[in-house]
C-alpha cells in the first residue's frame, strides 16, 4: 500500500475545502438569532425583578453626623418582596427607598447584614398578599469559566442597566482580612459604582452572583460573590436576623502559597500562620507552623488559597464554649488538641456621636481597623472623626486615637463612652473640662478636651 507523503495532506485538505459549499448567512444568522433569544430570556427571567436601592446612610467619618444619600441596586429572590443586596449598601441606613421594575418606589427596611461576606436582606414595604417578580438562585457547582453572565444593575445611578460578558474565572481568591469567607466569581462583565448589590445572571436566567467589587483602575475587572455563599447567608440572616460564628484566633495559610513563594511539605491539612494573643487558639496550644489535618473528625483540605474560605466556614460554625478536638501534625508528631470556641460578637456598631464635643467613636475590630488593634488587641474604641471647627480637634484629640480613660474612668465600649459624656454634661461644671488619656501610634498621651464653646449652636 502507498503511504502519502506529508506534504500531500495539506493540499487534499485545500481542495476539500474548496469543494465544500459555503455556509449560508441564513445559517449564521440563524445562529446569531438562537443566541440573542437565549439572552433576551435570561433578561426576561431577572429584569423584572431587579432594585434600584437608594439608602440614606449616617456617617460619622467627619465628627458629626451627617446623612448621605448612596445608591446600589438588589434583587427580590422571593414573592413577598425580600431583596438581597450588599452589606456595604445597606449599612447604617436611616431610611431605604426601592424603585422596582414597574416604576413604584417603595420603603424598605433591614432584615439582616453580614459585614464580612458584604452581603444583607432587606423587606420591601408592599401591600400584604402582593405577588412580586421574583429571581431564584442558580447551582454554583455549574459556574464554569467561559460561561456567558449578564450582570443587572444601576451603575453610577443609571437605573435598570445590563452588561453582557463571561465568566473569567469561577473561583478567584482575593486576599482580604475583609472577607475572609469568600471566594469570587470573577467577569468581564461592566460592574462600577451603583452596580453593587444587582444579581450576575448565567443564560438560564438565574442568579448565580451578587456583584460586589471592581478594579477602578482596570478594564474588565469586576467581581461577584458566588451564589453558594449568598445563599448560605441569606437564610441565616432570614432566621436570625444575622450570622452567628465563633471565635478562634487562627490565622490560616495554604500549603501552596504562590503570592509568598512558599510550599509546605503535605498534601492535606492547612497551615497555622499565626496565633491570636488571649485567643481560644492560643488557650488550647496552637502553635504558628503546626498543620491542621482534622477538625472534629472532618478532614481539612487547604492545599490552595481558594480553599480557604471554607475551612474559615467549618471553624466558624463550631458551636461556641464547646470542646472540639483538633488533630494536628507539629514536626514529625501528630497531636490532638481541645479547641474552645468563643462567640464572636463582632457585630455592625453604629458608632457614638458626641455632638459637644464634635468627636464621633467607634469600636476597635481586627477586620476593620487592624492598625489599632495591634496596638490595642484588648476590646476598646477610637476616634472615628474630629468636625472642623469643633472642641475635639481644637483641644488636640485626633482621629485614629484610641481612647482608654475619660474623665478618670476607663473605657472599653462604645456603651461606657455613651455613659462617662451623658454624666459629665448633665454635672454642669463650672470649667467644662474633661481629660482623655489616649494611646497614640503606641505612645499614651493625655488630652484635656475644653468643651466651653457650642459650635453647633454658633453654626445655626
């Protein structure tokens, strides 16, 4: 039999191809047609049940409270008119207005919010009985890159907008102490400012993302949280109205860690990268090194950073005051250590205002002020904003201090702080005088706060 020649195969295959009759515009068209119809019915199934939400925050950044209008979107995932958005629209609102797909704008109120995953739940004020349009919630074990997403929104305030794109990677980590429970849809799909809070919609129609996150200073970079942690904290914040964790001190790395070039020995387990002072994880023995292998029995798999956030889920579900044992491997020894849980409290704080003395308070947290906290890890408060002009920031207390006595009694909640400015305004002293004793960039400082003048009252 003769064998071709190599070079014979190419000129076959030319002439093949020129035989073949050319593919009809019809037939492309039709194609272009099929697509399009797909699209349009994934808009039509989500669309209607897209939110502009337009919140009024309270900020008290600049040492007084000021109201500020912000605005974001959301989208109804039942009939009776609950919306999901994000935490950071929803926060440290005094009123929410809702303008729905049939042009009504309606009141809504706050059912729940999870600072971490920047996810809340909001009741949208319609007659009882109501039947509204409504998304539901895709399977995120389905999100695959290259998947086509529309992404709905209110961009920059432009209400009932939409964006078509793909999925560009299903499961992005992002390194923040911010969310440290979430991976990242990641898509090239247009999301900026206002888009917050609208649903990423695969092409069956269904909700598989909330969008979240943007890179300002990059094209094509928008991120939306997976709608397997949307749904696993939406229905924690139906029921309780927030999502209840604990309390452990463990700071965690991945076996393989390519930001930091390092790679551990093993294949299962994740690394211990830090221990918290007075911790639960301190309490039971955890060491900065040791590798984790099993938590109360289930194997613990964070060989990669995208794998992470779910080992942060199992450790913050343990029930809290609860011994549970850790296996470990420490070295060539394997160790079981007894870890106690604590509840974490670390809840949405509105902040303090104290209008005489033109300061604004708030709360010491890791995730939220983590400079603070390593200087002051034990619970406290800072100050949040001095107002110009103002008694504070004349009398030299600036923002970032953190505040550990007033008026000789110390100070370690936002309730004592309340407590100490109600007494001492209602004592009337004859020098409106009060001593602060402050810890400033780890240096303790006193500053006596001269509240004499009313600048509220000379402002009006």
């Amino acid at each position: 039999m003769r064998v071709l020649r190599p070079l014979v195969l190419p000129v076959l295959l030319l002439l093949l191809l020129l035989a073949a009759p050319p593919a009809p515009a019809e037939e492309a068209a039709e194609r272009l047609g099929d697509f399009q119809a797909v699209i349009e019915t994934a808009k039509r199934r989500v669309y209607p049940a897209l939110v502009f939400v337009k919140p009024v925050q309270e900020d008290l950044s600049e040492g007084e409270s000021r109201r500020v209008e912000v605005l974001g979107s959301g989208v109804i995932f039942t009939p009776d008119g609950y919306v999901v958005t994000n935490h950071h629209v929803a926060e440290k609102a005094r009123e929410i207005r809702c303008v729905l797909g049939d042009r009504r704008q309606v009141d809504a109120e706050v059912v729940g919010l999870d600072k971490v995953t920047d996810l809340a739940v909001l009741k949208l004020d319609v007659p009882e009985g109501e039947v509204l349009p409504h998304a539901t919630f895709g399977d995120g074990n389905l999100v695959e890159e290259g998947q086509f997403v529309l992404a709905l929104g209110s961009p920059y305030g432009f209400e009932r907008s939409l964006s078509l794109g793909i999925v560009s990677n299903a499961r992005r980590h992002l390194d923040s102490a911010q969310h440290p429970y979430n991976n990242w849809i990641q898509t090239d799909a247009a999301i900026n400012p206002g888009n917050s809070g609208g649903p990423l919609v695969n092409t069956r129609g269904e909700v598989i993302g909330i969008n979240t996150l943007a890179l300002r200073q990059a094209n094509s970079l928008g991120f939306a949280i997976p709608v397997d942690v949307v749904k696993r904290v939406v229905k924690r914040l139906l029921e309780d109205g927030r999502v209840q964790r604990s309390r452990h001190g463990l700071t965690l790395r991945a076996l393989v860690d390519y930001s930091q070039n390092t790679i551990f020995e093993g294949k299962e387990g994740v690394i211990v990268d830090d221990v918290a002072a007075a911790s639960p994880a301190q309490a039971a023995g955890f060491r900065k090194g040791d590798r984790i292998l099993q938590v109360d029995g289930q194997p613990v798999r964070g060989r990669y950073m995208e794998d992470l956030p779910e080992i942060r889920w199992l450790l913050a579900d343990l029930a809290s005051q609860t011994s549970v044992p850790v296996t470990l491997k420490r070295g060539g020894e394997t160790l079981v250590l007894e870890l106690v849980p604590e509840q974490d409290d670390d809840l949405d704080d509105e902040g303090l205002e104290c209008d005489r003395w033109d300061a604004t308070f708030q709360r010491i947290t890791l995730q939220e002020t983590p400079e603070l906290h390593f200087w002051h890890p034990a619970a406290g408060i800072y100050v949040l904003g001095v107002s110009y002009p103002g008694n504070a920031a004349s009398s030299g207390l600036r923002p970032q201090d953190v505040v550990l006595r007033v008026d000789g009694e110390e100070v370690g909640t936002l309730e004592d702080m309340k407590k100490i400015y109600e007494r001492v305004l209602e004592e009337e002293r004859e020098k409106k005088h009060v001593l602060f004793e402050v810890l400033r960039r780890g240096y303790r400082q006193f500053v006596a706060l001269d509240y004499g003048p009313d600048y509220d009252q000379e402002k009006k």
